[in-house]
C-alpha cells in the first residue's frame, strides 16, 4: 500500500526496472512482459520511458505481450490500445518493433488471431511478469464478470459497466464505445511467472477488498491472482477504504 497514485507509479516503475536490469542482460534470455492499457498504468509507462531517457533501462532484451485491444475500431483510431501503447511507451523507447504483440481486433479469423497469439506467447517461453490493472467490477483485462478463471485468449462481449467506464474516453458517447474486444484470459495471465496488478481511486475499493477477503470468484475475476504462487497488489489509500 502506498499513499497516492504516483507512489505507486514510482514503486511499480521501479520495481519493473529492477526486474528487467536483472533478468535480461543479453539477447539470449529476453524479458517477456504482459502490458495493460487504461489510466492506471499512465505514471508507470511514464517513469519508464524517463528511465530509459537517463540511460537506466533498455527495452532492446523486451519481447511485450498486451493483455486486450478493441474490435471494431482501427488500429489507428485514436482510442485504440496500439495507439495508446505506441503513444505512451514504444515510441520513446529502444524495443524492437517485432517485439510488441497486441491483438489485431480487425483480423478477418478472430478466433485465429487469439489462438495465434496463446501459441507465439508459448514459443518465446511464456510470460515472466504481467502488468495489470482492472476495473471497477474487478476485471482484469477484459475478463468480465462471470469470466471462466481458466479462459484463453479470446473474443469477449464488453459488459455495460465497461462499456460505460470507458465512454469517457470516446467524448462521453456509449455509442461511440466498442462493444467487442479481443482479451487474454484469465487463465493467460495466470500463467505468467509473476503477476504485479495496479489498483488504485476509491472507484475500486470494492473490487479490491472482494480480490483478496473474500473466495475466488469468477464475478471479481482478478480475485484468481488469490492462487497465483507469486501475485503482487500495489495500492493507494483510497483503494483499500474497503478492507
Ligand atoms: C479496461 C482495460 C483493462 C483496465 C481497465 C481499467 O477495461 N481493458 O485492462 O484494467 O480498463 O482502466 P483504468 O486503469 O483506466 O481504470
């Protein structure tokens, strides 16, 4: 638990850094990372392409893996998840554009696209650390409630909350919101090495005290992380006014 956003930002941002430096000093063992979108993770992305500005940390050793991106809108549109991780991490620092993944929601065989992706995370060894963050109604990705806890890489039908939540990134318009998403499934991120979820705003303090005090739950589905042998919450103080 740290006290504001930033605090978080400047933990997780470290923390990450940490991970990476050590892990990966050569091409021979790549640190595999899964990535989230969403504002959460907006300061972290930020300490890190300053990191890598200061000369502390390359991305030339990252293979990256994002967890979920729209269907229905392209891939250039401004509210896209490659346009969001382009604009917020990639194009400040040194990763090998053939080393980001993220979901083509335009592929003419989703279905393809999702099982595609399972195998290519398999092929480079699975992944080390994912990033998360999740909504208000304890999702993760775009796992929403009643989200099976071993689900893969897939097509998924947004919720309502969802959809309304992130209407505030599509001028207020629910309309204007995608109602379709590609999503790695819970079961994807459960099976990297190690999962390090962001959780921050009195808006999930809710969500926050169903992850960890009460059951596993497929209606909260980040509570899955309760099983996970090497899961990690960072948190403000508004986040755990619940707990
Ligand atoms: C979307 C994303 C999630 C993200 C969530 C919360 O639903 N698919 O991966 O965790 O938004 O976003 P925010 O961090 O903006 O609250």
């Amino acid at each position: 638990i740290r006290e504001k956003p930033d605090n978080v930002a400047d933990y997780v941002a470290n923390y990450i850094k940490k991970r990476i430096n050590l892990f990966s000093p050569s091409e021979e063992r790549p640190f595999v990372i899964g990535l989230p979108t969403g504002s959460s993770p907006i300061g972290v992305y930020e300490r890190l392409v300053k990191m890598h500005k200061n000369g502390e940390l390359s991305f030339k050793h990252v293979i990256s893996f994002n967890m979920d991106e729209y269907c229905q809108i392209p891939q250039d549109h401004p509210e896209s998840y490659h346009t969001f991780m382009w604009n917020h991490l990639f194009k400040h620092v040194d990763i090998k554009p053939e080393n980001v993944h993220i979901l083509d929601g335009n592929a003419k065989d989703l279905q393809q696209e999702c099982l595609s992706y399972e195998e290519k995370i398999k092929s480079v060894g699975g992944i080390e650390l994912f990033l998360g963050g999740i909504g208000p109604d304890g999702h993760i990705a775009f796992n929403e409630p009643g989200s099976s806890l071993s689900s893969r890489t897939r097509v998924k039908t947004l919720a309502y909350d969802t959809i309304l939540a992130n209407s505030r990134f599509f001028g207020g318009d629910i309309e204007k919101v995608p109602k379709l998403a590609l999503t790695v499934g819970v079961g994807t991120v459960m099976d990297a090495r190690e999962v390090v979820i962001l959780i921050t705003g009195a808006h999930k303090a809710l969500a926050l005290a169903k992850c960890i005090e009460e059951g596993v739950n497929h209606m909260w589905t980040v509570s899955a992380l309760q099983l996970h042998p090497k899961g990690l919450i960072v948190c403000d103080e508004d986040a755990v006014l619940e707990l």
